[in-house]
C-alpha cells in the first residue's frame, strides 16, 4: 500500500502557525508588516481557509477526557470538512502560498519552528486522505491527535505551584516582586559585552524563526573561529594552544539544528567570554 506523504504547502494549519510566527518576529523588529495584511486577506471572516482553521483549532485546542470520546469527536470534525468547498479551498491555499512566496523567501519561513508540527500534520493527513488510502497510516495520525488532547487536558489540569503563589499576592507585593526579577537579571547581564548582547538580542526578537537565528549564527562562528585561531598563533604554552583549537573544532554546526535551543546560545555566548579573555591577554 502506498505510503502517504504530507505537505506543508496544503496544511492550512502549519501555513496560519508561520506567518503568525513571522508576524511576532515583525513586530518586535519592524513598525510596519506585510504579514498581518496576508493574514487578514486569507484568513478573515468567512474565507474557505478560515472555515478550515477553525476545525483544525477544534482539534488542537479539545482536552479529551477519554480516547472513545476522542475519536467520536475527530469523525464529527471530519464530517464537518468533507462539507467544506474543496476547489475553492485549494484555490485560497494556492494564491495564500503564492503571496507569501512573493513577499518573502518561502523556504526561510516553511522553516520556522511549529511547537505543535506533528498534530498539524496528523490533522491535515486526516483531512486530505480517506481510510481506505492506508488504513494503517491514518489510525497512527488520529492517535497523534488523541494523545495530544489528553496530554493538553493533563497539562491544565496540573499548576505550578510558584505561580499559584505569586498570583494570590497583593498587587503591590506582584509589583515588588516583578522589580526585584528585573533587577536580579540586569545585574546579572549588565557585564555582558557588545557581541553577547547582539546574540541576546537576535534571540529574544528571533527565537521562533530559526531561519534568520541559523542565518545570524552562521555569520558570528567563522568570527568566533577566526578570533580562536589567531589567539591560539600567540599562545606559547603548548597544552592551552591545543585546547583551544579543539575549542574551535567543537563549535557548533548550525546546518544539523533542526531548532536553535537555549543550550546553543549559551555556548555561543561561552565562545565570546573566552575570546574577550584571550584579547585582554594579547593586546
């Protein structure tokens, strides 16, 4: 039986994930957005592609309290979308993928990071194919779908028991302890050097749109190799000249990240500590 293939460009789910990703990015780096137009244009009040996000969002967002009513509710879900105009559907999808093609490069977006890929992919499977298509392929997809609700409905389900605490406070007490974080993490990051901020920065604005963090992360380690090389020509003792070119061996290849995680920036900023020390050693 031929296996079924899933594609982000017919996913209405995984496209509307992206461009609210990219949008977040444009905010917090441009005053104007292109993106928030497309979403209006594709996504607004009675579109065919809006009539779809929501069954997708009725499937990602239910807390099933058990697997039998689960699947009940993913058959009437897709029942629902078999009433949907599929001509007009694909024809929304077609022009929606052409825009964003135009306006940006599609690859660099279709590569942002999706937090909840697999659901999306599982739900549009669904949608797309019959059971008779692979039976098999299809049951794995709607597991997908149940495990994720239940997983959801015992995530709400459980609280953390510092925010518990926190929001019981008094105003005031919320407004001093909030001071107190900010204080706390400027004194802590209030030595970081020009380029650890820049990292910092590129982060925080970029930290659901790998693309332009892998792009960012690309152009600083050849620096970072290169400022390690010429520092490792000076060093007499041979025991520190070996560590640190293995150093520069270990940096981090950014073509096998599939995400940029917190785990990377820190040893990218670990790069940039070392590199500061060996200049205040070799001025």
């Amino acid at each position: 039986m031929k296996k079924l293939k899933h594609s982000k460009y017919k996913n209405t789910g995984i496209l509307f994930e992206m461009l609210v990703q990219k949008l977040t990015s444009e905010t917090l780096t441009s005053d104007k957005s292109v993106t928030i137009d497309i979403i209006k244009k594709y996504f607004g009040k009675n579109t065919e592609l809006s009539k779809e996000l929501q069954l997708y969002n009725l499937l990602v967002k239910e807390q099933f309290k058990s697997e039998a009513r689960a699947f009940d509710y993913i058959r009437t879900v897709k029942d629902a979308h078999t009433r949907l105009n599929k001509s007009l559907l694909s024809r929304q999808r077609y022009n929606l993928v052409k825009e964003i093609s135009d306006n940006f490069v599609f690859d660099n977006v279709s590569k942002i990071h999706i937090n909840n890929y697999k659901v999306l992919a599982s739900i549009n499977m669904m949608f797309e194919h019959e059971e008779h298509d692979n039976p098999k392929q299809l049951m794995e997809c709607k597991f997908a779908i149940v495990n994720h609700g239940l997983l959801t409905n015992k995530k709400i389900v459980e609280k953390d028991p510092i925010l518990e605490t926190y929001s019981k406070q008094e105003k005031d007490m919320r407004l001093l302890t909030y001071k107190l974080l900010v204080d706390k993490f400027n004194t802590k990051y209030s030595v970081l050097s020009e380029s650890q901020k820049h990292l910092l920065g590129k982060y925080i604005t970029h930290v659901d749109d790998t693309a332009t963090l892998k792009l960012y992360i690309k152009q600083i380690i050849p620096e970072i190799k290169t400022s390690l090389a010429n520092h490792a020509s000076n060093i007499t003792d041979e025991v520190t000249k070996i560590k640190v070119q293995k150093l520069s061996e270990m940096l981090c290849n950014v073509e096998s990240m599939k995400v940029i995680k917190e785990s990377h920036i820190l040893s990218l900023l670990r790069y940039f500590d070392l590199v500061n020390e060996l200049n205040e050693i070799h001025v």
